[in-house]
C-alpha cells in the first residue's frame, strides 16, 4: 500500500474511535489549553511544572 493510503486510513479509524475528527479534537483541546493558560497563575508553580515537565 502507498504511504497516503494508509495514512487515510489510520485517520479515519481513529476518527471512528474517538468519533470526532482529528482537526476538531485538536482545535477542542487547543481552545481548553488557552482557557488554562490565561486561567492560572503559571509563575506561582513554574512553567515547566505547568506542562508537567520533570526538570
């Protein structure tokens, strides 16, 4: 199989999966992602612990 096919497919069983399309799922949690960003005081705990980092 090419490598476009089975990409085309990859996507369209994880879009069956989650049952919502992959562009949505991401501009979803992109737009939660801002909310928490612009909600919580990031320097009270540092950046990196925000993301969950291990420094």
């Amino acid at each position: 199989m090419h490598l476009e096919t089975l990409q085309l497919m990859s996507k369209g069983f994880i879009e069956k999966i989650i049952g919502n399309s992959i562009e949505t799922e991401i501009l979803e949690n992109a737009k939660n992602f801002r909310k928490l960003w612009e909600s919580t005081n990031i320097e009270a705990f540092g950046q990196n612990e925000f993301f969950g980092g291990k420094a």
